[in-house]
C-alpha cells in the first residue's frame, strides 16, 4: 500500500511539474475532423462516371505547436501537424504545415514544410468553402491548384506587420538537383489587411518543372491579385490569376465568392473559371464551376455543412473537384451533392 501511495505521489509531483513547464513555454494540441456523405457523378464524354455514394475526409488534421521566450524580444517557434483520414483511417505524420523558426520584432524565420505565400495569400482566405470542399478555389482557379502548394525543404521569411502591410518570401532549397536539371520554387507575397479590407498580390516561379513533374528547361510561372470586404455578416471575395509555362499557353482564371453569416446560419457561394490562350486557331481548353453551400454552426467548434457543386468543361478536362477528385476524361463534368460535419478542437 505505502508503495503504491509513493508512486502515486511522484506522479502527481510529475504532472505538476509539467503543467509548470507548459504554462511558461506552452504547448497547444490543435486539430480538426472533417467528414461528409457525397453523391457524385460526371456527365457527358466518352465514358460517364455513374453516380456513387461516398464518405470524404475534408482536409483533417492533428498537430502540435508551442514557443521558448528566449529573452530580448526573441522567441523560437515550432509546429508539426498530420494529415489524418476519418473515412478510412491512417495518415502520414508531419505531412502537412512543420517546421522550426525564429520570430522577432523583425520578422520571423522559418524551416521545415510548409504552404507557399502564394497559397497562403489565395486560399483559405479567399475563398467561402475554405479551401477544402469539392468547390474551392483549386478546383478551377491557382491553376487548377498547381499553384497552391505545400513544399518541402523550404526557407521563408515573414516580414512584421507594418500598417498594415506584411511580406512573405519563400525558397525551396533545389536539393533535386542533377546534371540535366535544378529543380527549385521561389515566390513572394505581399498583402494590405485593414478592419473589413484585404487585399494580396503573390508571384511564384517553378523552375525546370512541368507540374509534379521535373522537365529540364520548363518553368512555371504565375502571378495573381486577391481581395475581399466585410459588410458586416457579408464577406465579398474574389481572386484573378495568370499562369505561364515554357512552350505552351498562358492560362486565366477569376473566382468570385460569397461568404454570409446571420445568426448561426451561413451561405457560401462561388463562382469561377479557368480557361487557357495562346493559339488562336485552336480550340482552348476551358471550364465553369458554380458551387452554392450551407453551413449550420452550433458552436465555435461544430458545425453542420452541406453544398452543391457543377463543374462544366466546355473544352478539355481543365476542372475537377477541388478535394477528392473524379477521375474524368475531355469533356466530362462533374457534379457533387455533400452533407456532413466538421469540428475543430
């Protein structure tokens, strides 16, 4: 009996002790669980995709952050976070925002993986389904998401927040690097953020890169503008962009969204397209996307949330659902119907 009271006591002195610890220098656990029930489909082209019944995982995650006051304004930083799949299990540790960094009056410094300024700037900030629905933005826009990416063996700089002007510089180190090619991203933003105001400008360059593929002597280019205002409860969003590769035509997209919160109840709404140029006596690929959502939230942390989303590909196969994909041929359009709930803790 005495022994199992002095272990107790030592666990009790342990936990103490680490609750000590993680008040001075915190450490938060953070995730979110996103799942829905979708009916889906694909008219037209060759070969239709019937419609199916599915269960989704919507971007859920599991991570860790926390901070070290290392004195004289200076802080060091850190953050792993994993991908996590509800509808199916596992998930691939630190697969998603890591890193470890510095952050001081001058700005911060960071190392690991992590989301391009370009998507950073164009994303979840934009866009009204969050950047993690069948509808959102890299389903049709940021070059159907070629331009929305999370690298590896990045190096970025996050400049302070100046009156409301802040910068972000990336670079992902070429460690691809071969006799034929020098594989590499670079890319900056810079965006104004002032009470119901947002506006962001974001540049990218993918050097000997043809999409996920390395190809010496391609490169990728793309610029972009995004803002939005809040009238009240009504948030009006919209994003252009021009993307360029070596050899081929110069694509456009625009979004436009709505984001409409009255009590508990929200509606969501974006429009978009994408559409490629170049070669006037050619057909060009193209493409709409309409997607209308509603979203019930009980509290802070959950949510119910259904939506709708038509794609049509007038040319091509250039759209396809922004998260969990079709697999689809030219001129095929797909079509999703979606409920289910999200929480965050």
């Amino acid at each position: 009996m005495q022994a199992k009271q002095l272990l107790l006591a030592i666990a009790c002195i342990c936990a103490s002790a680490s609750a000590l610890a993680q008040s001075a220098n915190p450490v938060t656990l953070y995730g979110r669980i996103y799942a829905v029930a979708e009916s889906v489909s694909a008219n037209g082209g060759a070969a239709p995709v019937s419609s199916r019944s599915r269960v989704t995982d919507r971007v859920s995650l599991v991570g860790f952050r926390g901070t070290e006051d290392l004195g004289g304004g200076l802080k060091a930083f850190f953050q792993i976070e994993s991908a996590t799949a509800p509808d199916a299990g596992g998930g691939t540790f630190a697969s998603r925002n890591s890193g470890v960094g510095l952050t001081g009056a001058w700005g911060s410094v960071l190392l690991g993986r992590w989301d391009t300024p370009f998507k950073v700037v164009h994303a979840a900030v934009i866009d009204p389904f969050g950047d993690t629905a069948a509808s959102d933005i890299t389903a049709a826009a940021l070059n159907q998401g070629n331009f929305s990416r999370r690298e590896n063996n990045v190096v970025q700089y996050w400049s302070p927040n100046l009156g409301g002007l802040s910068f972000r510089a990336h670079y992902s180190a070429n460690e691809g690097k071969t006799a034929t090619v020098n594989p590499s991203l670079t890319g900056a933003s810079l965006t104004y953020a002032a009470g119901a105001l947002y506006v962001a400008y974001a540049w990218e360059k993918h050097k000997d890169q043809n999409g996920a593929t390395t190809v010496a002597g391609v490169n990728e280019t793309g610029n972009a503008i995004s803002a939005y205002y809040k009238f009240g409860g009504l948030k009006l969003s919209g994003q252009t962009g021009r993307y360029k590769r070596t050899g081929t035509e110069t694509q456009r997209s625009y979004m436009v969204g709505l984001d409409w919160a009255f009590g508990k109840h929200v509606l969501l709404a974006s429009v978009q397209n994408s559409r490629n140029g170049g070669v006037m006596t050619a057909v060009q690929p193209k493409c709409d996307l309409v997607g209308i959502g509603y979203r019930y939230d009980f509290s802070k942390r959950t949510a119910f949330v259904s939506d709708y989303t038509k794609i049509d590909n007038d040319v091509g196969n250039l759209c396809n659902f922004g998260t969990s994909p079709l697999t689809i041929g030219a001129g095929q359009d797909p079509r999703g119907f979606a409920v289910g709930f999200r929480h965050t803790f």
